[in-house]
C-alpha cells in the first residue's frame, strides 16, 4: 500500500511539473553514483575515517596505518614485533589489522579510494593475520560457519575479509566459495556441524538469493540462520525476510556468532 501510494504522487509530479521530475531524477543518480553528495551528509575526509577507526595506542595505530597504505612487508615486521612482546594474537586481528582495512572500506564508499587500493590493504591485513593464525595454533575451534557469496555474484573481497576475521577469533569457517545456490548452502549446512551462514553480496540483482537462502534453510528446519552483509545489504533489506540478521562488519557478524552460540535465535538478533 505504500509503495503504491509513493508511485502515485511520482507519477504526479511527473505529470504536473516534468522540470522538477527531471531534476530530480538526475540528482538521484548524481547521488547514487556519488558525483554529489545528498543533503544533508556529512562531507567525510580520510584523516576524519582514521580518527574515528583507529585505535589510540600508537603501536596498534601503526599497524592499522601500514594495512591503510597497503605495505604487506611492513605489516608483517610490526605485528611480529607485537607477539613478541606478548601480545594477544586475535586482539592484534581485531585492533590493529582490522581498522586499518575499515578505513579503507569506508574510503572506498565515499569515493576517496579504489578497489586496487582495498585489494593492497587486504594483501597486507592478511599477511598479518598469517603471523596471528601461526600464533594461535590448532585451538579447538569454538563453532562452524559456513561463509559464500549469494548465487549470480563474483565479488568475494568482503567474504574473504570476514571469513579471515572469523577465523581469526577461533571459529572454523567452511568457504564454498562465490555464486553459490541455496543448494549448495543447505547441502554444506547438513554435513556438517554449522551454527550460522554468512552470506554477502555487492550488487543489487543478487540480493534474491540471500532471501531464497534464509527461506530454504528454515524450510527444511535446519535451525541455521543467515548473516547478511555487503555493499547491496541493509538492515531494512534484510528485515523484509525470515531466518536472517544484518552484520554491517565482519567484527559485527563475530558478535553474532558469539550469540548464536549461546542459543540467540535471529528474531532476538534483530
């Protein structure tokens, strides 16, 4: 009913005032395409991304800082500095190496960086949490996830970064990879002992099969529900449908495991 309402007075101004419907479909897509910014938004620069993400001790802030710049090597020699000295290998994945690749994800959405430059930081963060993983050794694992790509879409980056950060505080992660059907995903979820799906996808059109995913594996009562996340995910998207939760961040879908263990279903989540 509201949908229907808001094409109505669409096709109004259309119709009474065509100038103010052009400019304001070209000001959409201005936006949409980040050439202007919409009212009212806050201009974002990178030094005010870094004030925000990065953590305060300037140890931690250098490691941050070498992801940030995409320096792999330079990563490796602090964070093997740091668990030398004793530091906590996964409060180094989620302090240090973490906020480093969120600035530069939160560049990228503002348009201030490009996929080559989170393609460096990535390279870098993973190298360090290489070093972690080392670290930690076999530790029992604290629960399974199964981690892909919604079926039709290619772009794992995101996937891959959750799945390291997952991995990282001591979750075993099963990746089957991107484009990847519901199928697959109730297929993997019953032969083996998974707690959560962590599903994501960037474009739009592939947003369908997070929906069939969640549905299917309600469906056939598997009581494993799906985290949600990517660029083309929103919380209210993902509250239109059953059997799911938005994580906006991999460190958010961590906490969201953490719940589920502790026997959280995904209405409580919400």
């Amino acid at each position: 009913m509201h949908m229907d309402i808001l094409m109505q007075n669409v096709e109004r101004v259309r119709l009474e005032d065509p100038t103010k419907f052009n400019r304001l479909v070209q000001e959409g897509m201005a936006i949409e395409l980040g050439i202007i910014q919409p009212a009212g938004k806050k201009e974002k620069t990178k030094e005010k991304f870094i004030a925000e993400f990065f953590p305060n001790d300037k140890k931690y802030a250098a490691v941050a800082q070498s992801v940030l710049d995409g320096k792999r090597k330079i990563t490796e020699g602090l964070v093997k500095e740091l668990i030398d000295a004793g530091k906590d290998p996964v409060d180094l994945v989620t302090n240090a190496l973490m906020p480093g690749i969120t600035v530069q994800c939160e560049m990228y959405d503002a348009g201030l960086s490009f996929v080559p430059e989170i393609l460096m930081s990535n390279d870098a963060m993973q190298g360090g949490i290489k070093l972690c993983q080392d670290k930690i050794g076999n530790v029992p694992s604290k629960g399974t996830v199964v981690s892909f790509v919604a079926e039709g879409d290619l772009h794992d980056i995101g996937k891959n970064i959750c799945a390291a950060i997952m991995r990282a505080n001591g979750f075993k992660v099963i990746d089957i990879g991107r484009d990847v059907s519901k199928d697959k995903v109730l297929q993997t979820v019953k032969e083996n002992d998974v707690k959560l799906a962590c599903g994501s996808t960037l474009m739009s059109t592939t947003k369908p099969g997070l929906i069939d995913t969640s549905l299917l594996l309600e469906l056939e009562k598997t009581g494993v529900s799906v985290a949600c996340g990517g660029a083309a995910v929103s919380k209210a998207f993902v509250d239109t449908f059953r059997n799911a939760v938005y994580t906006k961040s991999p460190l958010e879908t961590v906490h969201t495991m953490e719940k589920v263990l502790k026997g959280e279903t995904w209405e409580k989540l919400r």
